[in-house]
C-alpha cells in the first residue's frame, strides 16, 4: 500500500539535481524494477568478510552496533550520532551486548563501543557531517540507520564526501518480510530524488505528513514483539496519530527524523543507489540471518567499494 500525493513533477528530477546527488556521470534512474527479494524468492544467505576492513579507520553512522566484530578489525572507529536512543530501545534490544548510555553521546566524547575508546563521537545529523573533512575515512559503516533518514540521498552523498577512493561502504538494513514493515512497498529512486528535489526546495513538511500516515495506516496490528510506541494497544487512527506526532517531535516543536522507518529498501533499490548513482561497484549483496532472538528474519547486508580518482 502507498497514498500517492508525490507531486509527479518532482519526481521527474532536473538534471542538475540529479549529477549533484548523484556523482556517477552515466547514472539515469532505472526505468523498470523487480522488487528483488522482496515479493518471493529463496534468500540468499551469506555473511560479510570483515578481515577487509582489518586496519581500516571507519566511520560509523548511529553506532554502536551490537553483536558485531568489525571493531576488532579497523584500526579505529568514529562514530556520529544526532539523537541518542541507546536508553529508548533498550527494551527491545535482542542482543547481549548491553546498550550504551545516552549521556556517553555528547560531542567530542571518547567513542568505546566494547569498553575500550576506539575514536571519537560526533554529535551531528547523520547527513550533514559539518567539521569531517573530505575522503576522512577508509570505511563509512551504516548499521539499521539509512532507513531513518527522511532523505536518504543527502546521506549518501555526504558519505560519499567523506570516504577516501577505494574505501568501503557497508549499509546494513532490515528486510520488511516478518517485520512492522511487512505491509508497505519498497522505495523507488525515483521517489528519494522526489525527496531530494523536494529537500532543495525547503518542502519537506509535507512528505514528512506523508509518510506519518502512510506509518499510522499500515503498522501492523499483531505486532507486539516491536513497538516502542504502544499503538498495537488501541486501533483508533487518530489516536495512533497523536503518539507519531509525539514521537517524531522534540520538546521544542522540531521534527525528529531518527525514529521512523521512513523508506522500505529492498536489493533493487540498494543497488540503484549505490552502484547506479554513486557508481561504486558491489562487492557483496546478501541477507545475513540475525542472532536469535529476533522479530526480523534478516539483515540485508552490502558492502561496495567507491571508485579510484
């Protein structure tokens, strides 16, 4: 299910925009998907080589991840985050690895993720890393994240700004099979440069109400093993509207981005982003099954290398 209200316009994004979000010259959006993994099919299960990120600095965006072991391998790790919300999901965390606190994500603070500092935090907007210089990094690691971003391209492209030619880019996401997502359809590019055209014109607000909506109508209502929100306790709409409202603002009336999932992505689209407008080349696309327990089947796991200069 999907309210169309994205103006058609929009969508039809000018070509200045797109080589400015997309840095792949011979990039034009796709005109045909198949919905890759996501309307049947057997997955393909596999797990990522970590010993290619073996004395690599990495930049990670939300961190820090739970039950992984690429902090053994980097030579260092930076981590960016906006809004903490260790404390917020600690509820709902299936992993051993207990969350951090939220009082450890301040600016300038020691990033330790497994007890020992390892880099530092930044407390910025994961898509507006303002004070990280360009190719800073030889790894940018996003781990259940990019879903967050009402305008995903933006973030790409700043990770893109700040990983060094031939670094690596991992993008962890859920797949929405057995999840609270299972009701919406996946993303177009088509739609996130909709977003994008949208962003450059200061008109956000109104995809922003899009797309609560779009959350409200189609959470799913058995749901019980995810929803920090409490609204599988009442199926009156206006008042599931009140709670998403809540949530997704801040105690000054702004909006807070990094609550929602706002996009569904599936391989076609992870691919389109990346190989097709950034112009990396995948080095691996597969799902990664999760630590049990869980209430998502899979974790859709790419890793892509950005091209030489």
């Amino acid at each position: 299910m999907r309210l169309v209200l994205l103006v058609v316009a929009a969508a039809r994004s000018d070509t200045g925009l797109l080589r400015e979000t997309c840095p792949n010259v011979n990039y034009a959006p796709y005109a045909q998907r198949t919905f890759g993994m996501f309307y049947g099919g057997n997955p393909e299960v596999g797990y990522t080589d970590l010993a290619a990120f073996h004395g690599r600095y990495l930049l990670e965006i939300g961190g820090p991840t739970p039950a992984t072991a690429i902090y053994a391998h980097v030579a260092g790790a930076d981590n960016v985050v906006e809004r903490p919300l260790y404390e917020y999901f600690a509820a709902f965390s299936t992993s051993a690895q207990a969350p951090r606190s939220d009082a450890d994500a301040v600016d300038g603070a020691p990033y330790a993720p497994e007890g020992s500092p390892i880099g530092r935090t930044f407390l910025r907007h994961g898509a507006r890393l303002a004070g990280i210089a360009d190719a800073a990094y030889d790894a940018v690691l996003s781990s259940h994240n990019l879903e967050h971003f009402l305008d995903p391209l933006e973030a790409l492209r700043e990770w893109d700004r700040v990983l060094r030619p031939e670094g690596l880019l991992v993008l962890v996401l859920p797949q929405a099979f057995n999840c609270t997502d299972k009701h919406r359809t996946p993303a177009s590019m088509q739609e996130l440069l909709a977003i994008r055209a949208a962003a450059a014109r200061g008109g956000l607000d109104p995809l922003r109400r899009h797309y609560h909506e779009l959350f409200v109508r189609t959470f799913d209502d058995i749901d019980r093993d995810f929803d920090p929100w409490g609204l599988n306790v009442t199926a009156d709409t206006d008042a599931r509207r009140a709670v998403i409202r809540r949530e997704t603002t801040d105690e000054r009336g702004a909006p807070r981005e990094n609550v929602l999932h706002w996009h569904i992505w599936d391989w076609d689209l992870m691919e389109e982003a990346v190989a097709g407008c950034l112009g990396y080349e995948i080095l691996s696309l597969w799902l990664q099954p999760p630590e049990p327990p869980s209430y998502c089947p899979y974790h859709q796991v790419l890793v892509a290398r950005k091209p030489a200069l």
